[in-house]
C-alpha cells in the first residue's frame, strides 16, 4: 500500500496542514485503519480504496474517525492526480458526510462542502473560561463553539488549555477581521479529537465562509489560518454550498511494510 505525506492549502513544504493519504489495496478492519492513524500521528490520515469506482474515502484522527475533513480530502485528490494518473477533472468521493466533490483548475483543488450555519448565544461560565478578553460575540451549534474576536492579533495570541476547551464538548474556533488581503483569520482546537490545534481545517471554513460571507456582504474571500505553521484558504458561497480551495504539495512518499 502506498502512502503520501501532503501539505494542503500552501504551495510551501511543511507550511499548511498535513495529511497522509493511504492507498488500500483492499477492506482493512477499523482496529488497523485507527492504528495507522495513530502510527502517522498527524492531525487526518486517509483512506482511500481504489478499487471501487465510488472512490470509498475515510479520514482519522490519532485518536477517532472523524465525519468531514477538508484538508485531507483535497490531498486524497491531490495524489490521485499528481501521482497516479487520474485524468478526470472532478472527483466524487463516498464519504460518512456523502458524497463530496473535488474539482482541480489550474493548480488548486476545490471541494464543495455543505454550509453551516450557526447562531448567536448567551456568554456562559464556560464560554467566560475560555475567551480572551478581547471577544465581542459567541456563537455556537451543536458541533463547533465560536468566538468573535476584535482583531487578527488577539486570535494570533490566544493561548489554549486544553482542558478548558474539552468542557466545551465540541471543537472551538476563534475567529476575526482579516489584514494584508485576508477577509478573516481563525484558528481551531480539538483537543476531544486527539488534535490541540489543528494547521488548516477546510471543513470549519464551511461554517466561517457562511459567517463571513453574511457579515461583509460578499460571496468570494480569502481567508488565513493563523496556526503556527498558517495556511491560505480561497472560498465561495453559493446558497448552501461553500466551496473551500487552495494548493497543495507532496512531502514525501513510501509504502506499508
């Protein structure tokens, strides 16, 4: 079985958010998928079986299979078109979240993700634990905490705990006005998932280019994750759909002994 490390939303190596893309050569059981996972150690490992036409793809944390993961999903594409011949432009890969397509123009890849919407929420003790003194809103459903934040800087600066972000329940992003050309910045953590904070999530900017693109009145952005290794995400919302781009670079490749 082959296997690639790729750095996505960056046209640098060891910038943006990596994944390990896993080529199967046949169903593998659950035990082995999440112990590869938690051999790579990176924030997803995927799974992909080429031998079915509905192109099968799963994404793992270290520690649990996850439902959506962005990243991994556009460096899944990545490899089949950078190192093993696909010709088709559009991919449609079958996933627990359905069926998500990917698409290549020129360079960058582009997946098509399902908007989330959020909703305006009471600040509680929890929220008061883990918000900076600079917020100005909180936000929430029934999978992500968000809060608002007044500039680029106070999101740059935050420093988790990690067990205050897990009395959450669920991941938390921060997020603010953009700068140099950035609609907005984020940064995300899930330490309930086995990741304190994740480089680049492509599947929470279905949620942050839904909540941008009605906040500055437009459809097309650019957004930044402000992680220590950071990554550029290019975005557009139509109806219910947010399609989350960027580039994508092959690290390494090897094979399962």
């Amino acid at each position: 079985m082959k296997l690639y490390g790729v750095d996505v939303f960056t046209m640098e190596p060891f910038k943006g958010n990596t994944a390990v893309v896993c080529v199967l050569d046949g169903d593998k059981p659950d035990s082995w998928l999440q112990s590869m996972a938690a051999e790579m150690r990176v924030s997803e490992t995927a799974f992909v079986d080429l031998s079915q036409a509905s192109l099968p793809l799963r994404w793992f944390t270290p520690k649990l299979e996850v439902l959506l993961c962005g990243h991994a999903t556009l460096a899944t594409a990545h490899v089949l078109w950078r190192h093993l011949g696909e010709q088709r432009d559009l991919l449609r890969f079958t996933t627990l979240s359905g069926v998500l397509p990917v698409r290549r123009r020129d360079k960058r890849l582009a997946l098509d993700l399902p908007a989330i919407e959020v909703s305006e929420l009471a600040v509680d003790e929890q929220a008061n634990a883990v918000l900076p003194d600079t917020w100005q809103a909180w936000y929430g459903n029934d999978h992500y905490a968000v809060g608002l934040l007044d500039s680029s800087e106070a999101v740059q600066s935050y420093r988790p705990d990690a067990d205050t972000i897990m009395a959450l329940g669920k991941p938390l992003i921060l997020t603010a006005p953009g700068r140099d050309g950035d609609d907005f910045v984020s940064r995300f953590f899930a330490p309930g998932m086995g990741i304190l904070e994740d480089p680049v999530t492509g599947s929470a900017h279905a949620l942050l280019g839904r909540f941008w693109a009605w906040r500055l009145n437009k459809s097309t952005l650019t957004a930044y994750q402000a992680s220590q290794r950071g990554g550029r995400l290019y975005i557009h919302c139509d109806g219910d759909t947010v399609t989350v781009g960027g580039y994508a670079v092959t690290v390494y490749q090897g094979k399962v002994c």
